[in-house]
C-alpha cells in the first residue's frame, strides 16, 4: 500500500492519539497463548521449524497463529500444500531438514530477502538465514517491486491515504510508499505492493529492521 510524503507529518501526530485494532489484536494473540494447553508434539513441531530458521515464537507448545504461520513458511518454502497444519508430508520434509531457502546475498551485516515466487521474507545475518517469514507480496498489476533498496522510515503505525487503511509496524523501503507491514497473509500475492506478514510477528520484523537495513526483493 502507498501513502503520499506531504501527509507524513500530520498522520504522524495522528497516531498518537487514534487507536488501532492490530496493535490490540497482536496483544491479544499473546495473551490467548499464554492461556493454551501446551503438548509435547507442538513443542517438538516448534524446535524443529526453530532448528531450520523459520520463526516461531516461543517454544511453548503452544498450537496458536505463530506455530500455523511458521509451518504455512515452511510448507511454501519445500513446494508442499500451504495449509499449516502438520500432515504426514511436512512431518516428513521437517525430519528430512536441508537447506529451506536460498540466501541471494552472503555478504556480512544483516539484510532482508524477500522472494516473491515463494512468498517468503527472510532476515539474512552474516549470509546465513536467521529468521523465515510467510509473507504476501503484491497481487497482479500492483506487483511489489524487484531490485535492492533501504529501509527509509518506520512508523509503528501509519495510514494509507489511497487505500484507507492503518498499516501497523510500517517499515518503507521505496520512495512511493512500498513497506513491509503487519496485515492479512495469504498463500497468493495479494497486496497492493507492500509486503505484509502476520500479525503474530510484524513487531518481531521491525524490530530486527532498523532504517538503512537493505531489502532485497527477487521473483
């Protein structure tokens, strides 16, 4: 999603004082998880995606969002049926391991890859992956676009001007508003440029994701 430069500074001063549900609901996911029956299979489900970089929150048993947002990463990282749920194909490709993705940069520092053909966004450290993502870039004729650039600005919160909508944990890496932000992710391209992940983890990304962090965008 876009928004326009000379709104900036007004939208800004906005959030200080608007609420915003996706901030409430990322709370409230971490509290339904602090409430859930941890199993020992979860656990084991969790280490493993943890041992092969996807990421997943805390290792606490626990079947929420977090856990269906790591294996729906892993699932479309290994070409398998994007459902997040644990069958006996992505039981079997976790035990098989290998490599889960393939790093377009190996250079020192830590960077962002965010492959479109997979609809993955991976935290690169030191050439290696740290984290693996699901992620949903843009959709036919919004197309998110290819190429390396900068992470410019951060607003923890932001308002699309065009599309109307808040965009939580807004991390802009070109000049005509293209960001990674928290939002709806789907197995398909379909954004309008913007490269969303879940709610679960969008505070984890910007985060990791100070301005001047290089964003590598490839199909």
């Amino acid at each position: 999603m876009r928004t326009k430069n000379h709104m900036l500074a007004l939208l800004g001063a906005l959030t200080l004082i608007m609420p915003t549900a996706a901030l409430a609901d990322t709370t409230a996911s971490a509290q339904a998880a602090s409430a859930c029956t941890s199993s020992a299979d979860t656990r084991a489900l969790q280490q493993r995606l943890r041992h092969l970089h996807f990421a997943t929150g805390p290792i606490d048993g626990c079947d929420g969002p977090r856990t269906t947002s790591a294996l729906l990463a892993f699932q479309k990282a290994k070409g398998l049926s994007a459902d997040g749920e644990a069958g006996p194909l992505t039981r079997a490709a976790l035990k098989s391991g290998g490599r889960p993705v393939t790093v377009r940069d190996r250079g020192k520092g830590t960077h962002v890859e965010i492959d479109i053909r997979t609809q993955l966004l991976t935290i690169v450290k030191d050439g290696t992956p740290f984290r693996i993502y699901n992620a949903t870039t843009g959709m036919s004729g919004h197309e998110t676009p290819q190429g390396s650039f900068t992470i410019e600005r951060k607003y923890v919160r932001d308002w699309s001007v065009p599309y109307r909508t808040w965009m939580p944990y807004a991390s802009y890496f070109t000049d005509d508003g293209v960001a990674i932000h928290s939002g709806v992710v789907g197995t398909a391209p379909a954004s309008h440029g913007c490269v969303r992940v879940s709610d679960s983890f969008a505070a984890d990304v910007y985060r990791a994701t100070p301005v001047a962090t290089r964003v590598i965008v490839t199909d």
